[in-house]
C-alpha cells in the first residue's frame, strides 16, 4: 500500500461553492470513521472479558442453558470478531480516504471511484463474515454443555440485510462515480 500526496488543485467557483456545502459532512464522517473502529473494538473487547455476561447474552439468545465458558473460549470468540473487526477497520479508512479525497475536490475522479468501491467490498466482507463466524461462536460457547445441549445457531437480523442493501448501493455508486470520471476525461480531450 502506497501513500499519496494529495495538493488541492485551484478551484473554480463552482468547485468552491461545492466543497463550502459538502465540507462539513466530510470531516464529520472522517472522524465518525476514525472513531468507529475503535469503539467497536472496545466493545468486542468488553464483551467477551465479561464471562457472565457472555453466559447471559447467549443463554437467551440460544434459549440453553450454557454451563460454563472457558478462557480459551472467550479467547477464540475474540479472535474470531478481531477479524471480522478488521475488515470493518480497513472499510472505515477507505471511507475516510473517500471524504478526505472529496474534501480537496476528488469527487468524480476515478480514485474516488476506486475508493468507494474497496469501501464497499470491505464492509460487505466484514457483514458476510459477522454472519459466517456467528454459528462458530454459538459452537464455541456452548462446547462446555454436557453432549445433547450444544447449540449451533444461525441467526440474521434485518440490520443485516439493510447493510448489505447499503453496501451494495455503494458498489453501485462507485461505478456511477467511474462512469462519470471516464465521461470528463474524455470530454476533457475534446477541449
């Protein structure tokens, strides 16, 4: 991964004007996606250092009664949502680079495109994962019940769906976005 030095490029009044209305949403959702990640890691962290709160939260979710959980348990469980969590982490900076991009004027550029695009496929493989790694967690919890009470849970929610449909959408916009980059480079050889 290569660093890139971006110089605003004089802009128009048109450009300016632009930037004017969108830079307040741009830093806004840069430090949302800064903060974002480390919040969450804060509470995957929580959660699973709480052993009684794991045995209650996935004792009703399961509706079986759950013994007990050992360290090396938690500790799986925690390794699993670490790596959901990092593919949450790399879609947060990709969304940070988008709005840091729009804020010097990358708006319908093809890095902007691009930018959106690994957004999206990063966030659509941190959902797709989350829901992979949920019946491996319901697994881990429960392989200290005696054989016959173990659980293997699939479980979604509608979030999940909505997510997808988001992400999904941003895929979409990012070929907008190339279409529309492409359209002004040609028509920029014209000129």
């Amino acid at each position: 991964m290569t660093a890139t030095l971006r110089v605003p490029i004089p802009a128009t009044a048109a450009e300016r004007a632009l930037r004017a209305r969108i830079g307040g949403i741009c830093r806004s959702l840069r430090i949302a996606a800064l903060a974002y990640p480390v919040w969450e890691l804060a509470l995957i962290a929580w959660h699973w250092s709480d052993r009684d709160g794991v045995l209650r939260t996935y004792a009703a979710a399961l509706k079986v009664p759950i013994a007990d959980i050992a360290l090396w348990q938690r500790g799986t469980a925690f390794a699993f949502h670490l790596a959901v969590w990092l593919l949450v982490a790399r879609a947060c900076l990709e969304l940070y680079r988008l709005f840091g991009g729009f804020l010097v004027g990358e708006v319908f550029s093809l890095e902007a495109a691009a930018r959106l695009r690994r957004t999206a496929i990063f966030g659509l493989a941190a959902v797709v994962a989350g829901i992979v790694i949920r019946p491996i967690l319901t697994i881990l919890v429960t392989l200290g019940n005696p054989p016959g009470q173990r659980a293997v849970g699939i479980l979604f929610s509608p979030q999940d769906l909505l997510n997808v449909m988001f992400l999904v959408g941003f895929l979409a916009l990012a070929q907008v976005f190339r279409a529309a980059a492409e359209l002004a480079a040609e028509n920029a050889e014209f000129v």
